[in-house]
C-alpha cells in the first residue's frame, strides 16, 4: 500500500511497556520531550517506575497484566493518539538524529516498517563488535502491521506477510544490563518454557552443540573478542541461555506428557 505522492509528514507515537525500570526510566522518558504523545504501559512495577513516569507532564501512563511481549505492545499501541507507533523499551533513549527523523516523519508505505540503528552499550562501555550494534524493525502503523510472537517479537502485516523495510537516519543508545548478574537473569527469563515454547526443547547433548556453535558463533565471527572480557562474558551468557532454554523445554515437554 504506497502513500500517495504528495507525502506530509506524520506524527509519531512513542509507546513503552515497562516494569521495574527505575535503572533506565528517566533517561529515557527525557529523550522523548520533543515528541506529543508518549504512552507508557506499566505491567505490574514495585520500584517506584510507575511515580517517576506520572512525573512527566507529556507522559500518559496506563497500567496492565503481562501475557506475552507482543500482546503487551499492541495494547499499548491501541492506547496510542496517533496511528504510526514507534516501540521504545525502557532502557533505551533516542539520540538527537533519530527524534529530528521521526519529527519530519514521511512514510513511504503504510503497511512496511522503518528501521533505524541501535548502539549497544555493557557495563559503561559501548561494544564495538557485531554485538554492539543491529537495525531495529520499529515504526508501523498500527492499522496494517501488528506485533506477533511471546518472545523475540517480530512486526508482521494483518496477513501475516513480513513487512518491507526503510531505514530512518540516527538511533538509539542501548544499555540492556545493570550489572554482570542481570546479563544470566535475563538469559534465564527468556529461556521460560512458556515463553519458549514446550515443545522446541532438544536433547541435552543436542543442546549443548547448539550452545557450543552459539558461543564460538559470538566470540569469532561476530567479533566479540575486540570487546575484551566484556565480549567473552557475553558470549559466554548468550551461550548458556541457549543451551538454557532447550534444555528446559525438552524436560517440560517430558513432564507434560508423565
């Protein structure tokens, strides 16, 4: 579906799922001042997120049970003023650039997705491998693309086709971990059968040759290794989690069927 030629530029919604995120919460709802309308959907916080967020006067807070990642994010994008949605996890924030893109906003296709850089940064350094940057599927709209899948969602067309991509100059800065133990706390909540899936688990010994693949994967061709024992840690935990997550959906699916 192309926009017709006389394009204008399309204001943006910023929509956020939060929990817990007193860590990275003010630095990122500071990076989206110059934006209208800025949706924060609360999904059970205890750390005082929920009174920082209803802090800022251009924030419009709601509060919400978590099922999965893509059912939290098309509530929240509902919740939106404006059709075109732009996803912002808390711990990140918009660098200048990419606020003056979204600012001038002109879409090509209503139903394609515009892609825009994300900087990766651990424990204060930002990483200059692979792992320290990736394009980030973000901005639809609403109307002819919704998010699909519990974990590791993916932005699909209502059809279920996969959207076509335009990149958005600037980005986001990243800073996924708190501290050395939130990097495994993470691996262990994704690797949730029920998050997972039950019935994708592997043998243990299969698992463990996937894991191995993912670490030397990580270290060698993505580069980690010029990330020093930052890159190593990483690879390391991405290793695990994998190994993690098939393991314990192979024993859930075992104990299902006891």
């Amino acid at each position: 579906m192309t926009m017709k030629d006389d394009r204008r530029a399309q204001p943006v919604s910023i929509v956020l799922i939060v929990k817990d995120a007193m860590r990275t919460l003010a630095a990122c709802l500071d990076s989206t001042r110059e934006f209208d309308d800025v949706v924060v959907l609360d999904t059970g916080s205890t750390d005082g997120s929920l009174e920082l967020a209803r802090s800022y006067p251009h924030v419009r807070l709601f509060e919400g049970p978590f099922g999965d990642f893509a059912d939290a994010r098309n509530r929240a994008a509902e919740l939106a003023a404006h059709d075109w949605i732009c996803p912002l996890d808390a711990d990140e924030r918009f660098a200048p650039e990419l606020i003056r893109a979204l600012r001038s906003f002109q879409p090509v296709a209503q139903d394609d997705v515009y892609t825009f850089l994300r900087r990766n940064w651990f424990l204060g350094r930002r990483l200059r491998s692979r792992l320290g940057r990736d394009w980030s599927r973000r901005v639809y709209h609403r109307r002819a693309v919704r998010f699909d899948g519990k974990v590791h969602e993916r932005l699909l067309r209502l059809d279920g086709s996969r959207p076509g991509d335009h990149r958005l100059p600037g980005w986001i800065e990243h800073e996924p971990y708190a501290d050395v133990g939130h990097v495994f706390a993470k691996r262990h909540f994704y690797a949730r059968p029920e998050l997972f899936g039950a019935g994708r688990g592997r043998h243990p010994f299969l698992a463990a040759l996937r894991a191995g693949w993912r670490f030397w994967r990580i270290l060698l061709i993505d580069g980690a290794l010029i990330d020093g024992w930052r890159g190593y840690l990483l690879a390391r935990a991405m290793a695990h989690g994998v190994f993690l997550k098939y393991v314990w959906a192979y024993y859930a699916a075992r104990e299902g069927e006891a």
